[in-house]
C-alpha cells in the first residue's frame, strides 16, 4: 500500500482515510497501478488545493485512476476547476481516468461542462470496467507488419 498524504492533514493509517478540515480522502489500491480515489463531504474555494494535492500524489503511482465523487456534498467551481486541470495532467501523463459524481458535482457539471468532455461513469464498477477494457476492443491506427 502507498502511504500518501496530504500536507497539513491528518492520517489515520487503520482505516486508510486522510481527514482534512472540510473533506476526508480515502485510498484503495485495487491492483499495482489501479487505484479509487474516494472524497467525502465539500469541495470548495477553501480545499480545492488539498483536493489537488490528494489526487497529485497519486499520479506517478497510477496507471488507471477512479476519482469517486460520490460522497461529495457541495461542488463549487474552485473545485471543477482543480478537477480538470488534475484531469489534463492525469491524460498528459497517460494516466486512464473516470470520474464518478454526485448530485451536487453532476449539477456543477451540467453547468462548466456542458459538452461532457470530462470522462464520467455513474458508477465506480462501470468506471473500472471502462477503464480495465481489453485493449484489443481499441481501434487499431496502425497497421500491422505483413
């Protein structure tokens, strides 16, 4: 298990959860480079940097990431924002990634994301089947050597 943190948070090392002044963070490491990143309670202007930073820490780590968002009670655009940067680095680094919201983020999102590009699952099974597809479904753009 990767031990991360978050600057200025508390971990609580039995239950694998950092807590944080308005939100907790829980990590499950579900194989070597798969991991579901779970939030639970505020994102907002006050945290989105601890936000940022929890899921940072987790990018070199991670080859298929799960950001569940579904504890997550208020969304506000500080944390879209961290969001999709977080995401723009995660794709930069060939990171594969889903999102899984709540109410309060699908909200947001029908708002700062209107065309959906940001890739969101309704489910962290669904997410994890999307990104643990067999690579042989993916179009071919090469062609093979005959």
């Amino acid at each position: 298990m990767h031990n991360l943190t978050v600057p200025q948070s508390r971990r609580n090392s039995a239950s694998n959860i950092t807590e944080c002044e308005m939100a907790a963070y829980c990590t499950k490491w579900l194989a070597p480079a798969t991991a579901v990143l779970s939030v639970f309670g505020e994102l907002d202007a006050a945290n989105s940097r601890e936000f940022s930073d929890y899921v940072v820490l987790h990018l070199p780590h991670v080859r298929e990431l799960v950001l569940d968002l579904t504890g997550v009670e208020f969304f506000g655009t500080a944390a879209f924002s961290a969001m999709r940067t977080m995401g723009a680095r995660a794709a930069g680094e060939g990171i594969d990634w889903s999102v899984v919201p709540s109410h309060a983020v699908s909200r947001l999102l029908r708002i700062c994301d209107p065309n959906s590009l940001l890739p969101i699952e309704e489910s962290v099974a669904s997410a994890l089947l999307r990104l643990q597809r067999d690579p042989s479904d993916l179009l071919q753009i090469v062609a093979k050597a005959r």
